[in-house]
C-alpha cells in the first residue's frame, strides 16, 4: 500500500498498482476508478540556427551492427558535388521508432493531402 492522505484513507479501501496505474476501490459504491501517475515533463532547447532548418534532397543511410547512420544531403541540379548537411547517427531501437513514426505521419499527411507520388526511375549514381 502507498502514502495516503487522510482523505483517501476514509473514501478507498485499497489501492493496487499496476502497469503505472492505480486501481482505488470506492467503499460506498463498490465501483473500482482508475487514476494515472503525472507524466514527466520533457523540456526540449531549440537553438534559432537549428530551428530553422535545413533543406535535404538526398539521404544516404549505412549501418552496422550498433547504429544507422543518416546523412542528409543537398544536392544541386547539374552539379558534380553535394554537400552533407547533417549527419544523424541512431541506435537500432531508435532506428525502428523513428521508421514507425516516419511512417505513421507519411499516411496522415496523404489522408489529409492526397498520395505522394514516387517516381519509378532509378537514380543516377552519384559516384561516391
């Protein structure tokens, strides 16, 4: 049993926990009411350089045992060289989340605007 307030020890006859959830019996109706812990507060920096943005049009993603790694690229039109403009380097379980997640918000933003279309050629090889 947790730490109760006075006032919960006369209104709940048990408290069972569970899975981060608390599972309170009313004595007077015999119902059971469920009440969840607080979620923690995540505060997150965003530098101004940052949160601007960077424009990608090409990514290469290689990967080993440990870790994927992201490289974001900008290529421009008939030039010979692009430039990486930003390597991101995830652990594999982050790798699945951020592919779930990629793919969850690419099919709410076709429900909302339509399908993206995807052309069917190859890419030329770049040469690196």
């Amino acid at each position: 049993m947790s730490k109760q307030t006075p006032g919960k020890l006369n209104k709940y006859k048990t408290i069972i926990y569970r899975k981060g959830k608390a599972r309170f019996t009313n004595k007077r109706e015999g119902k059971k009411m469920y009440e969840t812990e607080p979620k923690k507060e995540i505060q997150i920096k965003l530098d101004d350089d940052i949160a601007q943005g960077m424009y990608s049009n090409l990514t290469f993603i290689s990967s080993n045992d440990s870790e994927f790694v992201l490289d974001f690229i900008y290529m421009q039109p008939q030039q010979p060289r692009a430039k990486v403009r930003s390597r991101i380097i995830l652990g594999p379980t982050h790798a699945k989340k951020f592919l779930l997640t990629l793919k969850d918000s690419v099919k709410k933003y076709e429900d909302r605007f339509g399908s993206i279309k995807v052309s069917n050629i190859q890419e030329k090889k770049i040469g690196f």
